[in-house]
C-alpha cells in the first residue's frame, strides 16, 4: 500500500467543490493540504454539479497537484457518500474528510467503503486515510472517548464550530475573539481525545475572512495547545496558519539540547539542562518537534 498523508499538514484550506473558479484558484494556495468540499458548501441541488465538477477537475490537475488531496464527501446518512467516493478513489486521495462522525463505530464504516472502492477501482493498490469531523453535534462531543482505539487509516479529528453551534440552538460562539465555554470545552475534548488515539488534531476553520490578524492569533494559540494544524475557509489566511506552525528557531535549539542532554544519562529517566530538571516527557516533546523539521528525525 501507499503511505499517505506521510507529511505532517500544517494547512488545510476548504474548497467547494460547485465553483470552477475556486477549484482553479486552489491549485495556487500554498496549504499543505487542499479539502474539496462536496458537503457543507454545496446546496442539495448542487451535489450531483459539484461532483462533476471535482471529477473533471481531478482528471486535469490530479497528477501535477503538490498538495495532499483531500475531499470532503457527504455524510454517512446523507444517500450521497457512495456516489462521491465513486468518484473520487480513482484519483488516490490522500484523505477523505468524513463529516457529522459521531463516533468511532462511523470511522469503521467508513473504512469498509473505502476497502470496498479500493479493492473494485484500485485493485487495493491505495489506502485511503481519514480525517473526522468529530464534534458537529452534542453526540459527536459525547462520542470522542470511543477514538481511543481506531482504525489505522483514522490520521485526525478536526473540531468545528458552526455545526455545533446549530446543533446546540446557540446564536453566538464566541464573546469578543474568545470562545464561549460549551464551543471552549469541545475544542479542548477533542484536542484529548486525539492525543489520547496517538492521532493529530486540527483547529476548526475560522469564519473571520478578513482579519488575517485574527487568525495569526488563532494558529498560534492552536499549536501553543497542541493542534498539529488549522483549517481555512479562504485562501489569505493559509500563510499567517503556515508561519504559526512552523517550528520557531528556539524551539528547534530546546529540542536539541534535549536530546543532547539525554545522550549522555543512559538509561536514566531524568537529566539536567542548564540549571532545570528535564526527564521523558520533555524527551518525548522534543522528538515530536523533531520530527517537524525537514531531515530530523
């Protein structure tokens, strides 16, 4: 099988998949990862256009694409999924986004379809992965210890707002630039229950399209707590979230240190760094920032 999403994606932008301009537009952003949209940001009569548009899209730019390609296909329940994973797997994917996941029992599900394609289109030469949207409703956040021992194609969980906010009748998510605390406590749930799956988590879209200084402060706060990367609604913001994510000068320096002062202690379990006490879970950080850095390992 091919490895995919082998990189780590700092970006993910959003694309709907019903605009031939904005699919076009894509091929010039700079995010690591590019989310086809056949869901949220297509209108039920929109569907069947937006698929062929993807379709005709993928079959043009599929192979000269720099980005990973992801797609965000319609729901389990929605009677669309089937017909949007047909047309998508002959062009290998590197993820497909799957929306309204309650829990990890819709990932398994998922992973039967994609097994299913793969083996009939493919001849399972190509293993999918998944992204989860895991807290759009009440009982997705409810939902977010079952993750703990999920399939090997489950890469992340995304949080997200605006599905949530539905879900909960809330007219407003946030009091000035911080999060109100029912949207506070899902971000935060499903930052642990990622890390508790050993799997990335991504910060939500921001709906602010138009204060890129927003949402450097956003992509900071995302990665000072933890998330591996943000998604985004609109093209501008994808090099303020690229810069945030980047690991700063003084964080490679620590790392390193780190590392260097555990080469030396053995087996032990604590060392010393200048004048601090560090031991695994240091170690531990440090390799995962590593682990960013082209040629680190």
């Amino acid at each position: 099988m091919k490895e995919n999403l082998a990189q780590p994606l700092r970006s993910l932008l959003f694309v709907p998949a019903d605009s031939k301009r904005k699919l076009a537009a894509a091929l010039k952003s700079e995010a690591d990862g590019l989310v086809f949209d056949l869901e949220d940001a297509v209108p039920e009569h929109g569907k069947a256009g937006a698929r062929r548009n993807l379709l005709e899209f993928l079959e043009e730019h599929r192979k000269s694409m720099d980005a990973s390609l992801l797609v965000r296909v319609n729901g389990l329940a929605s009677g669309h999924i089937l017909q949007d994973l047909a047309a998508v797997i002959p062009h290998r994917p590197n993820a497909i986004v799957l929306p309204k996941c309650r829990c990890v029992d819709d990932v398994h599900r998922l992973c039967d379809l994609l097994a299913a394609f793969e083996c009939a289109l493919l001849d399972g030469q190509w293993e999918t992965s998944i992204i989860a949207m895991a807290t759009e409703s009440s009982e997705s956040v409810f939902g977010l210890s079952s993750y703990r021992n999920a399939p090997m194609r489950l890469r992340a969980l995304m949080w997200g707002v605006d599905d949530l906010a539905a879900d909960l009748g809330a007219f407003s998510t946030h009091v000035g630039k911080e999060l109100t605390s029912p949207f506070s406590v899902a971000r935060t749930m499903c930052l642990l229950a990622a890390a508790q799956a050993g799997i990335d988590a991504i910060d939500a879209v921001s709906t602010n399209l138009l204060d890129n200084e927003t949402i450097a402060q956003e992509a900071a706060q995302a990665k000072r707590d933890g998330f591996a990367a943000k998604a985004a609604a609109h093209p501008s913001h994808i090099e303020a979230i690229n810069r945030a994510f980047l690991p700063q000068d003084e964080e490679i320096r620590w790392a390193r240190q780190v590392i260097g002062a555990f080469s030396g202690v053995g087996a032990s379990g604590v060392a010393r760094l200048d004048t601090a006490i560090i031991d695994r879970p240091h170690l531990r950080l440090a390799h995962r920032i590593l682990c960013h850095v082209e040629g680190e390992d």
